[in-house]
C-alpha cells in the first residue's frame, strides 16, 4: 500500500510514502495542511 501527501492549498504533491510509518512521519511534521490520498498500485 502505499499513500500520496498532498499540500490542500496548492495541490502539489507533498511526497509519496511507501508504508504507515513514513506517513504517519510526515504527517506530524505538516501540522493540518494536507491532503492524504491512498495509492492503488498494481
């Protein structure tokens, strides 16, 4: 599974994030300024 972070004032694409912790990670770091979208990666 893998997850995009995504800036919810400007749309760009904050980073991807290959597992839970890495997003959990940047998550704290962005405060609530973002948008997280779930990957479906084949």
């Amino acid at each position: 599974m893998a997850f995009r972070v995504i800036d919810s004032e400007t749309g760009k694409i904050i980073m991807d994030a290959g597992d839970i912790i890495s997003l959990i990670a940047v998550i704290e770091e962005l405060g609530d300024k973002y948008v997280v979208k779930q990957l479906d990666i084949h």
